[in-house]
C-alpha cells in the first residue's frame, strides 16, 4: 500500500469515487474535501461499456487541469505510480447486482494498481446525502432545502420482485445518520412503513411511485450525482481511518439473486 511521505502533507487530498447502483451510474473526482468534476454515466448504453470511458474521461480531465496541459494531447488518462488519488471510494451495495459486481472490481484494480486504499459506503446512505445541495448551490439553499437537526429520512431503493430496500435516517450536525439496519420488504410491509411514518418525514429513491400513500411525507429528489454524494461521505472516511483494503472490497448484495434463489428453490 501506499505509505505516507512529507510530501504527501504538502498536496490535495484527493479521491476518485464511482457507483453503480441502480441501471446507470456516476463518477467523482474530489479534492480536499470538494468535488471539483462530476459525472453521470451515459444512459444509453450499459455500465459495463460506459463506465470505463467515464472513468478515462474523468481522470484525463483531472490530470491536464493538473499539468496545465491539453486534453488532446496522446496521453493514458491514468495516474501514474507518483500521482494518483489517496482513495478510491464505492458504494458497495444494495443495488443492482452486475452494477455492484462491477463498480467493485474496477474500484478493487485501480486501488491495488495504484498501492491506495478503498473507502466503502452503503447505497442508501448515498442516496440519503444526494438530496442536499453541494458546492455553489449549498451556499444558496434555502431552509426548506436542508433539514434541520432531528429531522427524519427515509430511503426506498426499487428491489424488483415487488421488494424494497428500505433505509431511516436522522439528521444531525453532522449529516445524515442511519439509525437502524437496511431492510428488504415486500409490498405490503413496505406501504405500511409508509403509511406509518410520521408527517413531514422527507422521502427519496427510485422506489418512491404513484400511487403509493406519500401525502403526508416529502418527497425530495436528489440535488447531486450519487458519485459526488459518495465522494463527500468517503473523504470523511478517509481522514478518520476508515479504510478497506482493496482485496477485501466485495460487494453486499443482501439477498440471493433470482438465478440463485431458483436454483435453490429447484433442489
């Protein structure tokens, strides 16, 4: 792994992350504690094609900003040995299975490649931070865009097979924190945890739909990418220690996928 020298005192913190959560997906680069570039993957084609390019596309801006070069000039888009990220950050499940399959085997070879750390983070926790503003539109927010402390939040992220991945968090000085395990639940359990949440909980995620008994809560939707929610939460990771080794990156799938639980229902 990479060890620390003076110099490493001297520069940025910076940190790339990605995330596949869902059908489609998004890149981050942050830089002490500030996404400076972010991007959504395309949504025309899948992940396992656009990802990489993404990444490519990213990282070659990163590095001409950085030298002051140009983006046309014939140059791998990757950093090299002595100037790479301090981490890589990725949100390591619930979510889609080939997307979470992937974004942990590229976070995995980047940062066994480059000698650096992976920061994980659950999907749900990601989902909770993109409905606040970043950056310029932080400084703009109204009160009505951020929640006060004690405020309530709950995550639904489409499961597919009429299941929800549900998480609850609460506000705090510090940001959102989760305040009890992930949930998978079926339709039923998952409109009466709706209907039995308090008023005014704020609600957000792909698994909030029509139809569903929402009126007393608020619905909110994201005001970031995913990757730069991602990348903010990882930073503070980071500069607590709180690290994966690269080997040990796997992600949490939390249930059987389809072709397993028919296989096992055939036995």
């Amino acid at each position: 792994m990479h060890s620390k020298t003076e110099s490493d005192d001297q520069r940025p913190i910076t940190g790339l992350a990605l995330e596949v959560i869902g059908r489609e997906g998004s890149v981050a680069f942050i830089r002490d504690g500030e996404v400076v570039q972010s991007a959504d993957l395309r949504s025309d084609v899948r992940a396992t094609a656009s990802l990489t390019p993404a990444l490519e596309s990213l990282l070659m801006s990163m590095n001409s900003a950085a030298t002051g070069s140009s983006t046309g000039q014939a140059e791998s888009p990757l950093p090299t040995q002595t100037s790479h990220p301090e981490f890589i950050a990725v949100a390591d499940g619930p979510g889609s299975f080939t997307g979470l399959r992937i974004a942990a085997a590229t976070a995995k070879t980047l940062a066994y490649a480059w000698g650096i750390p992976v920061v994980t983070l659950d999907s749900l926790s990601v989902l909770a931070a993109a409905v606040l503003p970043t950056g310029a539109a932080e400084k703009e927010a109204s009160e009505d865009d951020m929640p006060g402390v004690g405020q309530r939040m709950m995550v639904g992220l489409d499961a597919y097979r009429g299941q929800t991945f549900v998480g609850t968090f609460v506000a705090t000085e510090a940001g959102w924190q989760s305040d009890k395990e992930i949930e998978l639940l079926d339709r039923d359990d998952w409109l009466q945890t709706l209907e039995s949440a308090s008023p005014g909980t704020w609600l957000t995620g792909d698994a909030i739909k029509p139809g569903l008994p929402t009126a007393q809560l608020r619905v909110v939707g994201r005001k970031q990418t995913l990757a730069s929610a991602l990348a903010k939460l990882a930073h503070q990771k980071y500069l607590l220690g709180q690290t994966t080794d690269p080997m040990e990156v796997l992600p949490k799938y939390f249930r059987p996928s389809a072709a397993e639980e028919k296989a096992a229902s055939s036995k």
